[in-house]
C-alpha cells in the first residue's frame, strides 16, 4: 500500500453511504481525510456543523430537475444547513441536450438566490474531492468548526 | 430600424456608464428592456432594490483577483445589496494560465461562502443579458420588486 499524506489537519467528512463506492470518496481518502460514512437524509458530504454539500453529476443535475425531483432535495438541504453547497460536476450544463438554457438560468437562479445555496462547478471527481477537501479545511482548521449532521 | 419587442412587462435595469458600449446593453435594449444609465459607486447592473450583479468576463476576473482588486469590490458588493450577484463571463477560469486551479476554487468558496454572493457564470455578453433580464423580470413582475441603488 503507498502511504498516506499524514492528515496532519485531522480534516474529517462524513459521507454519504450511496456516494462511498464514487472515485470522490476515493480521492478523499487518498489524501489523507478521515472519512466516516453514514446514512444521511440530507446532502452527500458534511463538511462542518453548518455546510453540507449535495454532489449531482451535470446528467443528474438535468434528471432531477426534469423528474422534478430536484426542488425538493435543495430545500431539505437549504433548511438544514446554514451554508448549503451544491456541486455541479462534468460536463458543461449547457451542452445537455433535451434542456432549454432559459430553464436551466431559471433553475439556477432560484437555488442561489431563492434557496441560498451555493453552487460549484468541477470538471471530474478529483476535483470535487479536491474542492470539499478545500472547504472542509477552511471550515475546521481556520474557522475551528466541528463536523455535525442535521437531519431534515 | 427593427421594431423592438414590446416591453409589456416593463423591466428596467440600470446600467453603469462603464457597461453602456458592451454587448450586454445593446442586447438588453434589443429585447425590450428600459435601461438606464448612471453611474454607479456599485455593481454594474441593478435589478431590484435588492440585486446588483457585478459582471467580469474571464479575464478581468483572473485580473482582478492577481491585482488583489477582486475582493474590494465583492465586499463593497455584498455590503451594499441584500443579494448580489457576480456574473463570470466567457470560457473556463480553468483554462486560465497564471492561476492555480486551487486558488480559484478558494477564491469561488470565500466568494459565496464568506461574502453571500451567488457566481453565475454565463457563455458571453448574450448569455449575460438573458440571465440578467430574467432575475430582473423575476424581481420586477413576480415579486413586484422596485429598483433601487444603493451606494457602498
């Protein structure tokens, strides 16, 4: 086995049970995060008492807007955590076919301004693990926060 | 000239003197919108009493954030409007030279996380008047929103 980086930070993320076989959880521990998985009613990676990240993939995204089934997620999300993060991750949104552009402006607009979430854009999943890893640092070493989960 | 749509909804944005010769103005007024033109201690574009949207195209963004101008202007941007948004304009701030892609996402987290501000990110000056026409429309018609500037 090659050795881990020390997680000298001690940076912690509970993860969501369905997301533990992704190439982000993968990432994650790869560079040294303690990963603890748990079954989570809301989001996918609890960063701090107060931000939680929901990961959707750019056809996901797309999927669940179009079965409707996204709204929902976003307001359980936005109600339980103050700092609420949406990850966006793939391919550009703009190049899903079988969406109108207004729709998705329209989508996104009401999620930051509406719901106060904020959204990320990241290429793969490296870069996800990459950018929670970010944030979760901020959260825990610099602002000294604790790692809590919020049901809905 | 081309007759312009009517303007039924009435949606007004006013414009900074600094934005009037750009693309997004002339496409704002091609679809109907009533712009106005002053200039502004704030924002680039006002919405509503309550959205201005600062708009940089890719370049100026990664600009800005060298000549450590960036976050001066988001937190003038943020301390003056309840929800104000930054519109980042044009190709991939990861396909940007001169910038590590961790300093970007560190710079788009404390962006939205620290400062509240929602980051649109748009495909060019056409892309950005529809998005700032339908926040505007949403404001104005849905939620009979005046518009309103504020100063820093």
């Amino acid at each position: 086995n090659e050795s881990k980086p020390e997680n000298k930070d001690n940076i912690k993320i509970v993860v969501d049970q369905r997301e533990i076989r992704s190439s982000v959880a993968r990432s994650l521990d790869r560079n040294g995060v303690e990963i603890t998985v748990k079954t989570l009613e809301v989001g996918d990676y609890i960063l701090s008492d107060r931000i939680a990240a929901e990961r959707k993939d750019t056809q996901d995204f797309v999927g669940s807007l179009i079965e409707q089934k996204l709204f929902e997620q976003i307001s359980n999300l936005s109600r339980a955590y103050e700092k609420p993060i949406l990850i966006i991750e793939g391919e550009s949104l703009f190049n899903c076919r079988g969406i109108n552009p207004n729709a998705i402006h329209g989508t996104l607009s009401s999620i930051s301004l509406d719901f106060g979430v904020s959204i990320f854009y990241t290429r793969d999943p490296e870069d996800t693990a990459a950018l929670l890893q970010q944030v979760a640092k901020r959260e825990q070493v610099d602002e000294k926060r604790e790692v809590n989960m919020h049901g809905k």
